[in-house]
C-alpha cells in the first residue's frame, strides 16, 4: 500500500521539482535579457541614499550634518539675525542646497 502511494506521488514530485530548471533555461531567450545582461552592472549604483545623520545642537535650535564630505548647520525657528532675507530667498536657498543638490556650474547632477 505504501509503495503505490510512493509511486503515485514520485511523478508529481520530481515534475515539481524540475519546472523551476527549465524556467531558468527558457530566461535567456525572453525578450529584454541581452539589455538586462548590460544594464545589470550599471543598477547597483544608479542611485544614490540622502539619508544623513543629523545632530541637534544643545539649545535645540539648530542641528547639523555632513553630507558627501561638507558639513552643514541649519538654525530652527526665525532667523533674528537675518530678518532682511525673505522667506521665499529662504525657501529658494533650501530647495536648490539640500533638494535639488546643484552640481559644478549650476547644472543638475
């Protein structure tokens, strides 16, 4: 009785077994695989982590962080010694500094 059942189920088994294989040989002749053999390589750079660690100062309005080598201090709060500067020339320094990261010459990374 056993045995029957063994020999019922081997089949199914080893055709189970077996599809993962012949899945993998049939990847090589799917459209796209010659770009992806090029590209591959090119992936595990292409982008890039913002993440920072940031410090706060000890009065807690200000922290800073370092960020590819350059160090950077941000105040929190209103700016009393610089109350000429306008909130949008503000805004326009923080998204051209820190979010759009201009490089050499002005031009986007």
């Amino acid at each position: 009785m056993c045995l029957a059942r063994i020999r019922f189920a081997l089949p199914g088994l080893l055709a189970l077994a077996v599809q993962p294989l012949l899945a993998q040989a049939r990847l090589k002749s799917m459209p796209g695989y010659d770009r992806y053999t090029l590209m591959a390589p090119k992936l595990s750079g292409a982008v890039k982590s913002g993440r920072v660690n940031v410090q706060w100062a000890e009065d807690g309005k200000s922290f800073g962080f370092t960020r590819d080598g350059k160090r950077s201090d941000v105040q929190v709060g209103p700016d009393a010694g610089h109350s000429a500067l306008s909130m949008e020339r503000m805004m326009e320094f923080f998204i051209e500094s820190l979010v759009l990261d201009k490089g050499p010459a002005g031009s986007l990374k």
